[in-house]
C-alpha cells in the first residue's frame, strides 16, 4: 500500500509541475507533449536502478544455501527408493 501512496504522490506532483508549466509558458507549446514522454523514461530508468540495486544487495545465505543441499539429498534418496530414475548424483 505505501508503495502505491508514493506513486499516486509522485504522480499528482509532476502533474501539478506539468500543468504549473504550462500555465506559465516557460516552455513552448511546441515542447510540453514531449513532458510525459520523458517522465515514462525516467520512471523506466528508476525501476532499472531499483532493481539493480536490489540485486547487487542481495544477501547470501550459506547456512541455508546447506540446508538446501541436505534436502536435495533427501529427496533423491526419497525418489531413489520409490524407484524413480533422478540422475547421475
């Protein structure tokens, strides 16, 4: 919920500044179409930063990273002895 908040906030204050400008005229007629068209880019270009944030953030986990191990090692002897054919290791 907060993250659709700060969306609909981010929203109504470009369009405010949108409409603000073309009130004032401080930018051509000829340009203000162009405004939107940059504001979907930009917004594109902070979800890419976002994620890739998130990825070089991502936390390793070795303890589970064994936990996983040991149930891959379960299942397959679980599949081994119900007689399905689960590869080579």
């Amino acid at each position: 919920m907060k993250h659709i908040v700060k969306i609909l906030s981010l929203l109504a204050a470009i369009s405010a500044f949108w409409i603000g400008l073309l009130q004032a005229a401080i930018i051509p007629r000829s340009h203000t179409w162009l405004l939107p068209i940059y504001f979907v880019v930009s917004l594109g270009c902070y979800g890419l930063l976002m994620v890739g944030v998130g990825l070089m953030q991502f936390p390793t986990c070795p303890q589970e990273a064994v936990l996983l191990q040991k149930d891959i090692t379960e299942a397959k002897e679980f599949f081994k002895h119900k007689g399905v054919d689960v590869g080579s290791d």
